[in-house]
C-alpha cells in the first residue's frame, strides 16, 4: 500500500520481469534475474508468475475463451488439457456465457473478472495483482478476495497493489511504501495513512 506516485505499480513492474531499467540484484526461487538474458527472464515470467493489471490488458481480438487460453499456451498442456482448464476458469467465475464474446462486449467488471481467471489459470507460483478489485462491485470484490485467499492457503504467494482497505485487511503481511522506499512494514503504519 501507499499513496499515489509511491512507486506501488513500478515495483510491480520490476519482479514481472516487464521492467528492466533498475539495478541492483533480484532473485525468485533459486533464479538471478539480474544475471539472466530477456529470453530467460521471459520463460521463468511465463512459467512462474501471473498477472492482474488494473487496465486489464485482455487482448482486444480475441475472445474470453481465447484470452484465457493464452497464457496456457506458453506451458506444456495438451490441447485437450488446455481446453479442461479454460472451461473450469469460465465455471468458477460464472463467466461461461460470456466465452465467445470479445472484451469490448464486456462490462469494466467483467473484464477484470476475466484478467484474474487469465492470470491464475496456469496456476503460477507468484501471482502480482494491480488493484484487483478496483473495478469490481462490492460483492465481487469480496469473492475474489476469497479466492485469493484460498490460493494462498493452497501455497502461491500474491503480491497484491491497492488502496482498498478491505484487500490490505486479507493480506497476512503490508508493506507500505512511499517516495519509492519500503517506509514500514505491518498494520501500524496502516495506522498513519
């Protein structure tokens, strides 16, 4: 969390692997990512991490259906396997009847219901999160809340970017930066935003 301009999307930036004006040195898992090519760096990207942005980047000419099987894509799964995983995305996000239209036939809501089954359908092991729920009604939100808590317990980490105290009250730790620096770590700095 943090205010505006606080460096909260930047930073999100830099462990996606999208960004790669910064130094210093940036490990996930085992992986120097300050030591790899971008062709490596794109592979540990596709292979480990998923992605929720707060404009959605769904693909535009493609469909529901096709916007979730991208990121399948990118892994090893059959086209049978593929085709499993994308129907039980658009089942549990109620989003079935909305398969064959494309994003601009979509609510505000209903494409940020799609950008989150795109970014945990491959079941990524880090999964970053720009304002996830920000476009979302209040019960939406909370169901998607709930499904991320349910990913955490089932052992995937989060890295989630908000301004909504309901998400931050999720999370098991908070991190608030500002003026692009860790400022303070846990609920008590909450407490002076």
């Amino acid at each position: 969390m943090g205010p505006s301009g606080a460096g909260k999307s930047t930073l999100l930036h830099i462990l996606g692997m999208h960004d790669h004006g910064w130094r210093g040195e940036y490990f996930l898992g085992e992986a120097a990512v300050h030591h790899l090519k971008p062709k490596e760096r794109a592979t540990l990207r596709n292979e480990q991490m998923g992605f929720v942005f707060q404009q959605y980047h769904l693909l535009d000419d493609l469909t529901v259906y096709e916007n979730l099987d991208i990121p399948l894509s990118y892994r090893r799964y059959s086209k049978s396997e593929r085709a499993a995983l994308v129907a039980d995305m658009l089942d549990r996000f109620q989003i079935v009847g909305k398969k064959d239209l494309y994003p601009r036939q979509l609510s505000g809501g209903q494409q940020q219901l799609v950008g989150v089954a795109r970014a945990i359908i491959a079941e990524p092991k880090l999964l970053l999160a720009d304002e996830p729920t920000g476009n979302l009604d209040a019960r939406t939100g909370e169901g998607v809340i709930d499904l991320f808590r349910q990913l955490h317990r089932e052992g995937m980490t989060l890295l989630i970017v908000t301004h909504e105290a309901r998400v931050s009250h999720a999370a098991t730790r908070v991190l608030v930066l500002r003026d692009g620096t860790l400022h303070a770590d846990g609920s008590e700095a909450m407490e002076t935003e």
